[in-house]
C-alpha cells in the first residue's frame, strides 16, 4: 500500500526531528508501508507491531534487527548475541544468560546505583549549568554495566566512549562508520582480556556468573560470553541513556506534568513509563519475513526485511487515549500496551534494570532539584537509524 507523498526512513534527519506526524500517516494512510529504495517494509499499528514481536516464525530476528547493513545479516548473532537469533538457540542462549542476569542480581544493584547517581549529580551540580546528557544521563548507564560486567571504574570513561561510537550515524549515511567498527574491535578485544581475567581469578561480578552458568551439562563459550557482553552495551547502554533524556526534556516542556512527581516523589515510576510511551528511545526494530504475510490486503514476500515501529504503536489512537498528551495518569490498562520493551521471546531482557536506573535516578535529582530549565538555544539530537534521544541538553537548576 502507498499514498501521496508519505516518505518513511529511519535515516532521514526530519523522521529524527520529529517522527510522529509520519506515524500517524503511516498508521491511516499505509499500515503495510512498502520503502521500495530502502528495501523494507514498516508496520505502524499496534495491533501488527505487537502481532509481529510475537510471531518470531513468520517474523524472524535471525539476521538481526537493525536496517544497517554492518549490524544485520546471517552473523548478526557475532555482534548481536541472542537478539539475533530464533529458537531454538535463541531459547537456550537466553535460559544460560539467565542463569548469571538474574532479577537478584539486578535488585540488588540498587544502593549502587544510587551511590553513581549521586558522584554524578554532585559534580554536575557543583558546576551551577550543566548538560543533562554529558554530566548525568551519558554516564549512568554504562557505568551500571560497567558495575554489573566487572569493568575497573578506571576503564570506565573509555569503555563508553567506545560504546557510544558504535550506534553514532552522520548524515546521509546508512552503515555503521568506520570508526563505530573500529570501537567494536576494540572493545571485542577488552572483553576477550576481563573474561581470561575472569576465568583466572573468579569475582562475584555477572562475567564471573557467566562463565559458570550451566544448564543441563550446557555451558556458554567464551565467544558466546562476549557476545552477551557486547549486546548489553547496545542495548542497555544508549537506550537507557536516551530515557533519562527524554523524561527530562518532555517533563520540562510539560510543566503541570513536571509538578506531580516534583512534589510527590512517589509518582516517578509514572513520569519514566509515560516517557517510554510517549516518546521512546528504541523507535524500531527489524525483523525478516520467513513465508509470504498478508496483512490489511498487502502480501509482504518471504525473505522481505520489515521494521516494526514501537516509536508508532505507542502513539496509536486505537490502544491509547489522547496519544499525543504528555500525561503521568494514564490507567493502569493503558500502561500494559506500552510497546517500548518488545513483546514475546525477545521482550527486553534488561527492562527491569532501566526502570531502576531511571527511577533511582529521577529520585536523586527529585530530592536535590526544586525546578529546572533548559537552554533551548543549545539542545541537539542524536542522529541514528533506531535509537532516539539527545546529545545535549543544557540545563539550569535551582537546588531545594
Ligand atoms: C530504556 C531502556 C531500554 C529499552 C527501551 C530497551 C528496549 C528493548 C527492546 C524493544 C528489546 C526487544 C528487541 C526485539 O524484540 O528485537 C530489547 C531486548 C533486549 N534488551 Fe533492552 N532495552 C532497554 C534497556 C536495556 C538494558 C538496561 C539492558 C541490559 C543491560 C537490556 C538488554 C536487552 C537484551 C539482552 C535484549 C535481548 C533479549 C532477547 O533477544 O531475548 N536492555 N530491549
């Protein structure tokens, strides 16, 4: 199906701008949304975005599930560990994982990150302006990683510098840059060092898990390891990061939405799921058709690559009231269909986690921040195929 003058990429600088209207074109207008250029296919409703997270037969994540030629393809897996796989390794690569990433072990991380939150927010306050991005919500995420991996705090600041290169896109290209490749080298090559590290002098760290996880005599290889380790790094590093982002901005261009957790604390889980609605920082996810799938009268061929828009299911009319209000009280039945951590097999492993980053990390700068502003003069967007966010958010605070 195609209408009038409705473009759809995820490359182009005005979908990064402001993706929305197009969505909701896409929704109206071409639910089954052919990118005879790109290649791809994109769903945009509810209904088919959820319908294809739980159909991994017919909407396979085996070549990955990015558009980006370097990170897509049958050896996604090297790069992507289990996000690019189906069953049955994908069962048996997640059920060892699992055995080493436990609920536990991400509860117990709490005072932890707490402790990070507040090194971060010390510095950043001390300076009177600070950028949000730079300063706090940059760090965080990987230095939980870090934390949770066993990487030694001096190792930390270039460990995310590497991790940020790799999901970085400049205009007008489509492929991972050279210098993202080269990160991922790099960091490959620090991993293959903690976990000989590891193996040699055992720590209570998830790496030290990892290497002992065993289901039924089964036990992950060292490549196998490392490559979990990469994809928290894709997953749970710039993801979380732009949460934070987004929570701070959308609360700040929302002020009577701002107030309700500003004076009841107990309201910031509600201000980071109405973020992860409203404006999420994973906006798709590829997946690739295994056998001809018709959808609203449209056969998309087996072997197509489809893009299945999260950003879009969130703002659907036909699951949410209202979709484009920024709004903390949404009913509880309406937060269930939040789309922003996948569905079925694949449902983000680490979703507990970023919502205990971003509320241990909200909470932090609730009990020191009274209010805030931000420099509109100076906030940038991050340019990349999936992940949407900030790169800068300048802001000025006034202390409690
Ligand atoms: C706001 C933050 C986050 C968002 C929006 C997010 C989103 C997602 C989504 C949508 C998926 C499903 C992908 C698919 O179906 O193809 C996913 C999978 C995954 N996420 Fe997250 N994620 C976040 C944070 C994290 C964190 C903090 C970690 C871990 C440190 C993590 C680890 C993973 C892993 C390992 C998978 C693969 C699961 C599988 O394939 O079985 N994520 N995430």
């Amino acid at each position: 199906m195609t209408a009038a003058g409705l473009v759809y990429s995820p490359y182009l600088y005005e979908i990064h701008d402001d993706p929305y209207p197009t969505y909701a074109r896409l929704r109206d207008e071409a639910p089954v949304y052919r990118n005879a250029a790109g290649d791809f296919w994109a769903l945009s409703r509810h209904a088919d975005v959820v319908g294809a997270f739980r159909d991994n037969v017919r909407f396979s994540s085996a070549h990955g599930v990015s558009l980006d030629p370097a990170a897509s393809g049958p050896h996604a897996h090297r790069t992507m560990s289990f996000l690019a796989m189906d069953p049955p390794m994908h069962g048996r690569m997640r059920g060892l994982v699992s055995r080493g990433f436990t609920p536990r072990r991400v509860s117990e991380l709490e005072p932890r990150i707490r402790e990070l939150a507040r090194g971060h927010l010390d510095a950043a306050l001390a300076k009177g302006d600070f950028d949000f991005m730079d300063e706090l919500a940059g760090r965080l995420p990987m230095d939980v990683i870090s934390e949770l991996i066993g990487v030694p705090a001096a190792d930390r600041d270039e460990v995310r510098r590497l991790s940020n290169l790799l999901v970085h896109r400049e205009e007008g290209t489509e492929d991972v840059p050279a210098a993202g490749v080269e990160a991922a080298f790099t960091l490959i090559a620090y991993y293959a060092d903690l976990l000989a590290d590891r193996r040699a002098h055992p720590t209570s760290d998830l790496t030290t898990a990892l290497l002992a996880a065993e289901v039924d005599g089964d036990r992950l290889t060292d490549d196998e390891i490392m490559g979990f380790l990469f994809l928290m790094v894709v997953a749970g590093n710039e993801t979380t990061t732009k949460l934070l982002g987004n929570a701070w901005y959308w609360a700040w261009r929302n002020p009577d939405q701002r107030a309700t957790p500003f004076a009841d604390p107990t309201r910031i889980p509600a201000w980071g799921e109405e973020t992860l609605r409203y404006d999420t920082s994973t906006q798709m996810l590829a997946r690739r058709t295994t056998e001809d799938v018709t959808l609203h009268d449209t056969t998309i061929p087996a072997g197509e690559r489809v893009v299945l828009l999260v950003g879009s299911a969130n703002r659907d009319e036909r699951v949410f009231s209202c979709p484009d209000v920024y709004d903390l009280d949404r009913p509880e039945a309406e937060l269930q269909h939040i789309a922003s951590f996948g569905f079925g097999r694949h449902y983000c492993l680490g979703a507990s986690l970023a919502r205990l980053e971003a509320r241990v990390c909200l909470e932090e700068l609730v009990a020191r921040v009274a209010d805030y502003e931000i420099d509109p003069a100076g906030i940038r967007r991050v340019h990349s195929s999936n992940v949407r966010g900030f790169a800068s958010l300048p802001t000025t605070v006034t202390l409690r």
